[in-house]
C-alpha cells in the first residue's frame, strides 16, 4: 500500500507579476491553472520518489476532476480511494511577486465529510497495509480522530502537515500522537504563541528542543525558507539543516515537497536529520518552476530501505 496520504485536491489559479508588483493597481502579468492541495501535492511528490503512495481524498464530478486522477494515476499514485463528487475540490487564487512569493490570496475550501465515510467503509483495507499514514492534521476532526484510531489499531506512523494553523491549534491532543509534525516558523509561532520572525536558526533549534519537551510531541520540524530547517525530538536531538542555492521562480508547494521528502525518508529508514536532507532537495526543485513540479528520483538515490 505505501504511504498513504489523506488530504485535499484544489485548483490553483496564480497570478505572475511580470513588473514590480503593485498593491492595489493593474498589474500585467501572465496566469496559470493547475492541479494544487497539500494532500495531493505530497501525494505526487512521493510517487516521484518512485514510492507508489495511495491517495485518500475527494475531487470535482467533472472533466477537471477526472484529469486530476488521470495525472496522479500516471505518477503511480494509487487512486482507487478517490471519490468524484459535487464541489470535491477546492480553489485557491494567489498573486506573486518578483522574488516568487506570494503576496495576495483567496481559498475555498472543500466539505471534507465524504473522506470520513471513505475511512468508515474502507479505513480497514487501506491501514493494514500501508507503510505510514500522512494526513492534513486541520482536517475535519473526526476524520483526524479516525485515522488515529485506525492507525494505533494497525500500528501504523502518523505524519502531520497543515495548510491552516488555526485549525490545527485545536488539534493538539493528535499532535501528540504524531510520529513527525512539520510547519513553518510562522505557523510554529501560532501553535507556541511566539514571535520567531528575528529567530536564527540555532536559536530556533535549541526552542524548538525546548518546546517539543513543553507540548509532548514525539518529533517536530520547522521550515524556515530560506534559512533551511530545524528539527527536534524528545530524547533532545536537535539540529538545523541548511537550505540549498537555487533560483526561485515559485514558492508555493515547496513546503508540501519538503514535508514528502521527510514523510519518505521516516518511514523507509532514516534519521530527522537524513529525512530533512531529503525534504531540502524534494522542496529546492519544486521551487525552480511554476508548475512547482518535482522531478522523479529512485529511493536508491536516498538510500531508503524498502521491504
């Protein structure tokens, strides 16, 4: 089965300002379409690792949603729990500047109630096999609350992402529960209720260290753009794995690349500190592109260790 990934599909409409970008004036530019979600994100980039994950999640009863699982099917992705209803994916608007980042944006968000009945029919057949789970931890709760109880049923390694902090305050009782959760240094701030934004990233590691201990989570790791990552764990080892040089043409899905190199490498084998390295070059080839798309790489490359 893989790991299996339980998230959401959107559309993502991006904006690109070709001049520097003005607030609130005309700005010409160039417009794309494409297949977005952290769920599904993670999902096609850990399929690019030549892992075959199962994807989890809901698209639009549409040409548009078809072409989705066609393109995830292609990538190796394993589809069958994928279900086509009214409104199943979301969207999401965003406006970029000149350095890739953006500076203006708008999601709706899809009813995430179908994936509960999925886990209610099927949650049996897809945990007892897979590898790990991966799940959007600001997940409706009791599709959060399902995949705990199946994943301690089977013994299987929960790892957590997010798309909306807010939410995912809320959920600290599963975090708990997690094997591995990943955020960004902003969304770290939210989950502490502190201002990282001056923070290096040594003194980031050592809170990081303390915080972790605080919250009881098992391991954790934070993004910190372009100053690299930091993670920690609760027998103390801590640490900060440096960003590699490249040239940004796009930030967005970079921190779902680094979050599948991470997830991959957990589960097949290596250290926080290994697993950071793979999410580093999963993530800094994504952001060279405006498709943000990942190139495919064997788990050889990695040295991941597969049954």
């Amino acid at each position: 089965m893989g790991i299996v990934v339980i998230g959401d599909v959107f559309i993502d409409i991006k904006g690109y300002s070709i001049a520097s970008y003005i607030p609130q004036g005309r700005n010409v530019g160039t417009i794309a379409q494409i297949h977005g979600g952290v769920g599904r994100n993670v999902a096609e980039d850990i399929a690019n690792l030549e892992l075959k994950p199962t994807f989890v999640g809901l698209v639009d009863d549409d040409a548009m949603g078809e072409e989705v699982i066609r393109k995830l099917a292609r990538h190796k992705v394993d589809t069958r729990y994928m279900k086509k209803l009214p409104n199943g994916m979301g969207t999401w608007l965003a406006i970029f500047d000149n350095n890739g980042d953006v500076v203006a944006s708008v999601s709706k968000r899809p009813d995430h109630t179908p994936v509960q009945y999925i886990l209610e029919e099927k949650g049996d057949e897809i945990f007892k096999d897979a590898d790990s789970i991966a799940i959007e931890i600001d997940t409706d709760r009791e599709i959060v609350k399902k995949t705990f109880a199946l994943a301690e049923k089977y013994q299987k390694k929960v790892y957590a992402m997010v798309s909306n902090m807010s939410i995912a305050v809320e959920r600290r009782d599963f975090l708990r529960k997690t094997e591995c959760f990943v955020c960004n240094e902003q969304e770290a701030g939210i989950l502490f209720s502190e201002d990282y934004s001056e923070t290096t990233p040594d003194e980031m590691a050592e809170l990081l260290a303390e915080r972790v201990k605080m919250a009881q989570i098992p391991k954790m790791i934070v993004t910190m753009g372009g100053q690299g990552a930091v993670y920690a764990d609760q027998e103390g080892n801590y640490g900060v794995r440096p960003p590699m040089k490249v040239d940004v043409v796009d930030t967005t899905g970079a921190g779902d690349a680094f979050f599948a190199g991470v997830c991959a490498g957990l589960t097949y084998g290596k250290n926080l500190e290994e697993s950071c390295g793979i999410g580093t070059r999963l993530s800094s080839a994504v952001i060279c592109t405006s498709e943000n798309i990942c190139p495919r790489f064997m788990p050889e490359e990695f040295g991941l260790i597969l049954d």
